[in-house]
C-alpha cells in the first residue's frame, strides 16, 4: 500500500481525523477539549504518562445538516483502553444526547479493552457505558457503532 492511499485509509486515521472525516465541514464542537479535565490519577501513581483527552473524543457536529454526537476512542492511547475518565465522558456523551436528541449517535469504537491499570474503575465504567448505550437506544435514538481501527472493540 503507498504512503498516499494509507494518509485516506480511515484505518490509519487518528480519532480526531476520523471524525473530520465524516462530518460536516467545520460542524464538530468538542465537549471537554484537551487540557480542560485532569488526566487519570490511576495512571499518575503509576508513573504512567495520561492524554491529554484521556484517550477518547466528544462532541456533537452535523452530517448532512443533520444534528449527532460523535465518540470516537483514541486507539493510539494505550490501545484505546477504557479507564475511569475515559469511560465517563462517554457515558456522559451518551446522558447527554437523551437529553438533546440528536438524530444519531456516531461511535467510532478503537478499543483493545480495559486499562489493566485501571481495572476495577474500567470494568466498572464498561458496564456503565453498555447501560447508557441500552438507555440511548430505549429513547429512541439510532447509534451507529463503527469499528475501524487496529484494536478492535471490547
């Protein structure tokens, strides 16, 4: 495969180019952007170097004129691992779009498992993100689940 073709492979895509990849040109707004949040404390006290966004990204944006919120999980990041952090903004994401009722969530899932790190915390948060998803979907609300990265979906 040539350099060209791999920079549009949505396989090789980071999670932010993933979502720019799809959305409406300029539309993405990100909640919890990079910095605004601390990084994991599990992983501080371990000497293990955070993100920035903790691994995952949110935010609502348009396709096609057309209201969704976008969670895409960073497979770059330790896998995309989920911990304590990265799985709340995702069911925060999910809470949330009950509220608003966007036509859709778009999950760009990236995700080898749980942070062993974090391993109470993660399994924990995975059940959580699996009862949002259920309540999302009991509201009527389509999520739309794209697995495209390396790590596959725990």
């Amino acid at each position: 495969m040539d350099n060209a073709t791999i920079q549009k492979s949505f396989y090789e895509k980071t999670a932010r180019n993933r979502i720019s990849s799809i959305v409406d040109k300029g539309s993405f707004q990100e909640i919890l952007k990079p910095g605004s949040i601390p990084v994991s404390p599990n992983l501080a006290s371990l000497d293990i170097v955070g993100s920035f966004d903790d691994g995952v990204i949110i935010g609502q944006a348009t396709i096609q004129d057309a209201p969704i919120y976008m969670i895409a999980q960073e497979g770059k990041f330790m896998g995309g691992a989920v911990g304590e952090i990265h799985g709340a903004k995702i069911v925060g994401t999910l809470l949330k779009a009950i509220e608003d009722k966007p036509e859709a969530v778009v999950f760009f899932v990236d995700s080898g498992g749980v942070r062993l790190h974090e391993a109470n915390a993660g399994l924990i948060t995975i059940s959580e993100i699996m009862r949002a998803m259920l309540k999302v979907r009991d509201a009527g609300i389509p999520i739309i689940t794209v697995i495209g990265g390396t790590n596959g979906a725990f």
